[in-house]
C-alpha cells in the first residue's frame, strides 16, 4: 500500500468526490478545483489523495470512467456516479449529518 | 446459410475493446491491455499537472517555478501513480473474469441452440455414451462391492476359512473334526463353526419354515460383530446340558417380534423346542449372517463316528501370523487325527487346509465379473469412437463456417472452445443419463443380482462409484470433443474459405474417420464373437437331456418339527399317510418322496470303495450323488429300470440290527463308469469310508437323472432307500397342469401335519429354467451390448460412405462420363468401405481368439474358438457393414454425371 497521508480523512475524502460528482460528469483536475474553491481552503486536499479516492471509487463500480475531449482539447477521464455511487453517496451523506450532530450535541453540552 | 446466424459471438470483448490486437496475436492478450492501464494514468496525471501548471503560469509563475509549485501541491507522484495502475489493473482482471464465464455461458447456449436443431445426432450420442457409461458403472458397483471391497468385519484381512482339502472337491468339517481342531489347534486366535438350518416356528395355528443358522458360541465375536440388544453367546452356552439360547436377526425381530425389547429372554418355539431369545443382531452387512432369522447356539456331544460333514468352519489368525505356519499346523493336525478314525473314514489324500475368507466367500467370479465388464466397458468405448465420428462430419461439413469466423477474427482456441462446450453439452447429457442408469442398474443388481454374482447386497454408490463417472465422463467428452475440435481447427483456414462450393474436409479428416470407423468395427466384433459362442453355450445346457419328461412334476419340500418326532416309528407312519393322501388327490398321477432333487440340488455325495476295484491306500475314494428316494421315485419321474430290480419297500434304509446299508440301485453312467464291459448288478461297496461295515449290494441299474447341474457331466448316481428322516422333497407327477394342484396339496399337508408347512412349491419346468437363469441373463446382457456395438459400428461405416460418396461426386461423374459402367462405380464405393471393415473385422477376430480363451469356464460344450460361433458373428458384420455400404454406392450409381459436372 502507498503511504497514504490522508488516511484518517478517507471515508469523509470519499464523500466530498461523490458529492462532486452528483451534479454531472467531472475530470480530476476539476474536482480538486471545485473542493478547494467551496471548502474557501479550510480544507486542504492534497492532489494524490483525490485521484487515489477516484480510482478506489472506480474499482469499486461506485463511479464511472470515460476518455472524453477536455475543455483545452485534450483526452481527459471524466468521471460519472453510478446508481451505486449516487445510493453510497444519499447514506454517507446521512451518517456524515448523525456524526456531526451527535459530536456538536457532546460539545454544546459540556 | 443458417449457421451465420451465430456469428455475433466472435465480435469477442476482447476485441471489441483493442481493436489493434489483430487476428493472429503473437502476445497474451492481457498484455496490452496491462500497457493501456499504465500509459492511461499517466495520461490522466500528466492532463492534471499541466493544468495546475497553467492555472499557475496564469497567476504570474515563472515555467519552473509553476512545476515545482504544481508538484508539490500534488503530493507523493509516484505512489499514486502505483496506486492508480494497481486499483485500475485489478478492476480489469475482475471484468475479465466476469466476461470469461458469460463468453462461457454463451458459448453453452449457442452449443444447446444448435445441438437442438441436429436431434437425431444429439439423442444418438447421448443415448448411446449414456447407456454405455452408466452400464459401465452398475457393473462396476457390483464387481467393486464383490471384489475389491474388503468384507464388512473387523480386519478381515486376518480371517481365513479352514476345510478338508481333497480335489477337485474342498468338504466341510464334521463334529469329529471340528472338535479335534478345536482341542489341538494353536496357532488361530479365535474360531467358529457353523451349518445351516431350515427350521419350523409355530406361529399361532401355523408354521412357517425359518432359515436359521447354528452356530458355535464364538461365531459372532470371530467376525467381530456384537448383538444390537442382548448380550452374544458365551463359552457356557455351548456346553450340552445348558438350556438352549438363539440370538434373533435384525429383520427377524422387527417382522416377527414386533421390534419390542422385551422379546428378549422369552421363549422362541422352533422345531418343537424351546429357545431362549438372548439378542437381537444389528441390521447385517456381511455375507456371513445376513438373510438368517435366527442364530441358534451349537451345543457338541461326542460323535459316534467321523461323519457327516456338515459345518463350515472360520477362524481369525493372529495379526502378523505366519499364514504357512498355520497350514502346517492343520495338516499336522489331520494327520494326527486321522488314524482315529481310520474304521470309518478312509481318504488319505484328503488334508485340511486354509484359505482366505474372502477369496472363499466370493468364489470364482473373476472371469464373469471381467466378461461383465469387459462388455459394457468396450459399448462405452465404441459409443464414444460412434460420437467421435458424428461429431468429425458434422464439423467437417461447418469448416466453411468455422473459416469465417477465424477470418472474422475469433482466434484458434475461440474456435476451439466453442466446439468443446458443445462437446462438454454433449458429455452432460449423457453423465446425466448415465447417472440414471447406472442407479436402475444398481437397483436391479441389488434386488436380483444374488443369484449371480456374492456380495451384491453390498451395492453402494460410493466415492470409487462418483470417481469412475467423473473419468469416463472426461473420457468421453475428450474422446469426442477434442479429436473432432482439433481436427476442425488445424490447417490453415482460409484454404476452406477458397475451395468454394464443395465442402472440403481434406484427407486427414478422411484417415481419421476411417480409423474411427475400423476401430469400431475391432471392437464390434468380439462383442459379437462372445455373444454367439455363449448363446451357443445356452442352446446347447437347452438340449441337454434331463434323463425324464419335466412336464407336469410338481415338487416341495416338507420339515417335521424334530421334538414331536424322535421317535423313528412315528416318523414313518407320517410319510406312509402322507402318500396315501395325496395319492388320494385328484389330479395326482403318482407321488414319491427323495432327498435330493434334480437338475441341481444334490442332497448329499459320498464316497465308497468297491469289493471288486479297492482304492489303493493313498488314494481317494470315487465320490458320486447320493440320492435318497422312496420306492416309487423312479415310477413317478418316468426313468426306465435297465438290469436288475428297484429298490421296494422291502428294503430299508439301514439295517436295523447293523445299522448298515444293505441295498442300492444305480445309474447306467455309474454302471458304465466302475463296471465297463460288465453287469453292475449283484457287485458290493462300502460307502462313507467305513471298513468294518456289512457290503452294500447293487440290485438294479436305472436311466440317468442330472442331479449336480445341467452342465455336469454324468458321473453316476446311487440310489439309497428312503425311510425315515424329517426332510423330504415331494415329487409328484400330475394328470393337468401342475400348479393347479398346488393349492390342494398344501391343504392336504397342512391337515395332517399343522407344524409341517409344505414349502418351496414349484413345477420342474421352472427349476429347470432357474438353473439355466444365469447362462440366460449372461448371453442377454452381453448379446444386447453386442447388438448396440453393431449398431453404432453401422452408423459408422454408413456415415463415413455417405461422406465418400459425397466429395467424390466429381471424380465418379468423370468417369462414368468416360465410360465406367455403374458396376464399376458400385465396385469403388463398396471396395472402399469394405477394406475399413475387412480390416476392423481381421483385427476384431485376432483380439478374440485371444480373448476368449479367458472365458472357456463360462463355455458348455462350445469351445472357446468355436468356428462356427466366429464365422456366424463375422459374417453377420460383414453382411450388415455390405448393406450400410451399399446405400451410398446406390446413390452413386444414379449420379446423372452430366448435371454434376455442369453444376461444379
């Protein structure tokens, strides 16, 4: 296995990309664009992580890939949500909501 | 052409995918693929970077400045670039795989669609490899159960069964010797003796006649088997005086006595006495204690004399035991033993002597267990060489087809698979029909395999059964899946798609095929070779005379309870009323009683020395039948008095006072065996080896009667009176049919004598059949599998001439077209077949003369190369094989040569 820098971050890693991709077909270059620009930096994604998430998620039929031509005219890998993707994506989203809740609860208790 | 329509399958994924991988790929497909993996990342990765670079150059970065910053945003390249290929590489072997099984199943379809629309050669080829392998393997589970299965005891490897060695015969032991054994024997672990019992048990008003078994108290812990319930016979029960005990068998108890518990320790009424019920056995595996009701406990008293020699004994040796030790140890024992009793026994080359139980209790089954076999195995064989040959035309005439496709692009072993999944479709209906029969056939030997072959209730569809199927299963399916595969794939392809409209098959294909076909025809024919001589065997035991007329004899047996008759007097005054009523019968032409009956049930042989010809010491006594009867035996049969008298009611069975045998009759073979040339009346003998005995006179000599079985040879029988005794054969000669006086009869002896069922009724007619069932049934199964063998050895041979007739359309128009007359076209046509038969014939011939010498034991009166029995079997093919051929030559000489060669 790779060293992976973000490995405590991946099930959220995973998320943000499938949530990147509910509103239509992306390249990688343009995810990363559109997490750091709606995370405003908070957030720093490191480039690696993201395409090795993309991949993963491909493996595991949760997203699509196809060669496509790129806004400059080059082949890039588009990316889509299978029906397996966007179902993973509507209960990660859930649980993601219970954490925080249940977290935020603990702290605005104490 | 119908079989374009399948053409969608070879447009494989693989190709669809790489549209550069090319018709002929000179590396493993995965091999660019894994290249496109790798060069596809790092497209993608090099997109990104330039990208970011760009973005950067656009913010006011220097080139480098924008690389280096781009780089460092990225993270760790080279890992992910790995991780990438690895995620990426996997995904496709996973696809790949899913896509092998769904080529797979989509080959089977395609083979299933269009085996279905060739029926006729699909329900050949399973019907006839399905029959084949499954009657391969029924046989197979009798001979394994018979044979090669070790018996169901404790190490049975260690137990051996000990008898009197005086050849050709091996006799049994008697109390005298049995005993002896027992006192001096040392080298045996543990031993037990038994004999057999039909004894009746009053059961409310009737009786019915149990199949018992006495046995000495050690019999069940020598096999090491222990009742279910109860407890086993122990030391004390053998000892005459204790109260009699029986150990019940598992169908038995659960038939007779309710399958309760509590029957043990009450009372079993046999024979007139009682015995106390001690066990119950667990249901029986062995050949040693199944099909016995009861087990009744041995008690010895001394005996008065040598004889008779009734008990069979076994023994178990020690393990490890030296097994000529133990031999030398039983002969030196006999020959101890034997001046004992030298007043009453005479035979010194008799000894005792070992043998293993098993090799015993199997017998000599070994040459009809390999004809069995041997039979089935080669149906199996042909059938398959049969499918072989279908399968070669059928591909042959698709070659044309199976070009496209390559030129198409499907590759070699594409093509290859394709027809081995119709190969593998093939092979699995025929597993699954085999399967079937194979079960039926275990059914059918199981019930009604005891007559023929030991051991068949040990039948099981074991783990060496599952094994077998699965081998000849493969077998099958690359008998006839791959030859005819790499035939059609072999050869460059695009020749076929050249050579237009004639369908061209090409000399190898040809060869083969005609091998095929010879092969067949080798097989065929001593199949063929088998059946005639054992069909001749059976019409020849059919001729056999008798020695009396067997119509309308009807005969049965009676048992008298042994407790209520002791007493000699009483004996006799039974059986005297006994012929007076149903002498009374209407219907009843006459009626005797006799210990043995023919054509196969021998009550007792004996030996004896005569006045005239002793037997030099050293020497065995003459052994013969020696058959009880009553005086109006020889009447009621309808035998013809030669010389002398018969024996009346005038002469007892033994002299009262001398307890001696003072008259018998014979036969004219015996007559004609001790005394050639001269009159046996009036000659003098002494039987069972007694030297001090009053003579014994032949007063009369009579036709012979077949007691030992039809296939024997006469060797003379003696007739001794019949007086007393409690078992009896019925004979009775009947005026009608004789089963419609059964019904009478049994009534008659059931109101003399309630305790005293008459069993075992049955005509002489079919005990005659039943001793000829096992010969019949032999020449039935293997002349059935013969005829399958010829059959398909026809399609054969007719297949491949059609085929001939066919490429050669050309060639035999040119010459009739230049004046061949069509006798000259028949000569061709037939000419060819009939030198691929001749030679199949020639080879199946030299294969039977070597191979049924092995058989001659099955053989009556037939030799094992027999001429007849070959020339008939050759001559059959030969003439069948002409017919098959001459279809085809037929057709070609109809050939109108002018429309055949316009149309080319």
């Amino acid at each position: 296995m790779a060293t992976n820098p973000l490995t405590l971050l991946q099930g959220t890693l995973d998320l943000l990309v499938l949530r990147c991709l509910a509103s239509g077909p992306q390249h990688g270059y343009a995810i990363a664009t559109i997490v750091r620009e709606q995370t405003s930096g908070d957030i720093s994604v490191e480039d690696a992580a993201l395409y090795q998430a993309l991949h993963r998620l491909h493996r595991q039929d949760l997203v699509d890939a196809e060669w496509g031509p790129s806004e400059n005219n080059r082949r890039a890998r588009f990316y889509t949500l299978t029906p397996a993707g966007r179902k993973r994506l509507r209960e990660e989203t859930a649980n993601w909501r219970r954490y925080v809740r249940a977290v935020d609860a603990v702290l605005q208790g104490a | 052409m119908p079989c374009y329509r399948e053409l969608e399958v070879f447009k494989s994924h693989a190709g669809n995918r790489e549209p550069g991988s090319g018709i002929r790929k000179k590396k493993p497909f995965w091999y660019l693929r894994r290249k496109s993996v790798r060069a596809e990342v790092d497209e993608e990765l090099s997109l990104h970077l330039d990208m970011r670079i760009n973005e950067l150059i656009a913010a006011g970065m220097t080139p480098d400045e924008a690389r280096r910053e781009a780089l460092r945003q990225f993270g760790d390249l080279d890992a992910t670039r790995e991780y990438c290929r690895r995620q990426d590489e996997e995904r496709e072997k996973e696809m790949q795989r899913a896509l092998l099984l769904e080529d797979f199943m989509q080959d089977l379809r395609i083979g299933i669609r269009s085996l279905l629309r060739a029926p006729v050669l699909t329900l050949t080829i399973i019907v006839t490899v399905g029959l084949g392998l499954g009657a391969t393997a029924a046989i197979f589970s009798a001979v394994s159960a018979a044979l090669l299965r070790p018996l169901p005891y404790a190490e049975p490897e260690s137990l051996v069964r000990i008898y009197t060695d005086a050849p050709p015969f091996k006799f049994r032991f008697s109390v005298a010797d049995y005993l002896a054994f027992t006192e001096q024997q040392q080298r045996f672990e543990r031993h037990a003796t038994y004999t057999d019992r039909a004894v009746s048990f009053a059961n409310g008003d009737t009786a019915e006649l149990l199949v018992t078994r006495v046995v000495s108290w050690g019999f069940f812990s020598v096999l090491g088997i222990q009742p279910m319930i109860g407890r086993d016979f122990n030391e004390q029960d053998g000892k005459a005086g204790t109260p009699p005990v029986a150990i019940a068998g598992h169908s038995f108890w659960q038939q007779r006595l309710g399958a309760r518990a509590d029957a043990i320790g009450k009372p079993v009424r046999l024979d007139g006495a009682e015995y106390m019920l001690i066990g119950v056995m667990p249901p029986a595996a062995g050949p040693l204690e199944r099909r016995f009701d009861l087990f009744l406990i041995q008690q010895f008293t001394p005996p008065p004399r040598k004889g008779p020699f009734f008990y069979s004994v076994i023994a178990r040796l020690p393990r490890g035991a030296d097994r000529d030790l133990a031999t030398g140890e039983l002969r030196a024992l006999n020959r101890a033993l034997f001046p004992i009793w030298k007043s009453s026994y005479q035979d010194d080359k008799a000894t005792w002597s070992m043998e293993d139980l098993k090799t015993n209790l199997v017998g000599d089954v070994g040459t009809l267990a390999g004809l069995a076999l041997g039979a089935v195995g080669l149906v199996w064989l042909i059938a398959c060489a049969n499918a072989s040959n279908l399968l070669i035309a059928r591909v042959t005439s698709r070659r044309q087809e199976l070009a496209v496709r390559a030129a198409l692009g499907a590759t070699r072993g594409r093509v290859l698979r394709y027809l081995l999944a119709e190969s593998a479709v093939l092979a699995a209906g025929a597993v699954a029909l085999g399967v079937g029969v194979a079960w039926a056939g275990m059914q059918l030997l199981q019930a009604q395999g005891a007559t023929y072959f030991p051991r068949t209730q040990e039948i099981r569809f074991d783990a060496s059964m599952i094994w077998l199927m699965a081998g000849l299963a493969i077998s099958s399916a690359l008998i006839f899946g791959l030859v005819p595969g790499l035939h059609a794939t072999s050869g460059p392809g695009d020749a076929s798609l050249r050579s237009g409209r004639t369908v061209a098959g090409g000399a190898g294909a040809r060869r083969l095929r005609r091998s095929l076909v010879a092969a067949q025809f080798a097989i065929a024919t001593p199949l063929l070779i088998i059946a005639a001589l054992l069909l001749t065997s059976l019409d020849r035991l059919r001729q056999v005379d008798l020695g009396f007329d067997t119509g309308r004899v009807l005969i049965g047996s009676i048992r008298l309870p042994g407790a209520q008759y002791s007493d000699n007097s009483r004996v006799t005054v039974f059986w005297d009323e006994m012929r007076r009523r149903i002498e009374a019968l209407p219907g009843v032409a006459s009626i005797a009683f006799a210990d043995g009956l023919p054509p196969n049930n021998v009550g007792n042989f004996n030996n004896f020395d005569l006045e005239q010809y002793p037997t030099a010491a050293g020497e065995s006594q003459p052994v013969t039948p020696w058959v009880a009867v009553s005086p109006e035996y020889v009447r009621t049969l309808g035998l013809t008095l030669v010389e002398g008298r018969l024996l009346d009611a005038q002469d007892p069975e033994r002299d009262a006072a001398a307890e001696a045998l003072l008259s018998v009759m014979v036969d004219r073979a015996w007559a004609r065996r001790f005394f050639p040339g001269e009159s046996a009346v009036g000659k003098r003998l002494r039987s069972g080896g007694c030297t001090t005995c009053p003579w014994t006179t032949v007063v009369g000599v009579v036709s012979e009667v077949k007691y030992a079985g039809i296939d024997q040879p006469d060797d003379g029988t003696v007739y001794t009176p019949l007086a007393g005794g409690t078992a009896r054969f019925v004979v009775v000669r009947t005026e009608g049919e004789p089963l419609s006086i059964a019904s009478s009869l049994q009534q008659a002896v059931r109101e003399l004598e309630p305790a005293a069922p008459l069993s075992n009724v049955a005509t002489m007619t079919s005990l005659v059949d039943q001793s000829l069932a096992q010969p019949q049934s032999l020449s039935l199964l293997v002349t059935s599998f013969a005829v399958v063998a010829l059959l398909l050895s026809v399609i054969g041979i007719y297949g491949v001439m059609g085929y001939y007739v066919q490429q050669h359309l050309k060639e035999i128009s040119i010459r009739m077209a230049l004046g061949g007359s069509q006798s000259d076209v028949a000569r061709l046509v037939l000419g060819h077949g009939m030198t691929v038969v001749g030679i199949g014939i020639a080879v199946g011939i030299a294969v039977a003369l070597a191979a049924t010498r092995l058989m001659a034991s099955l053989l009556f009166n037939v030799g094992a190369t027999d001429p007849m029995s070959y020339l008939s079997a050759g001559f059959l093919l030969f003439a069948v094989a002409v017919l098959a051929c001459a279809v085809p030559a037929f057709r070609a000489m109809r050939l109108q040569p002018a429309t055949v060669l316009r149309n080319e």
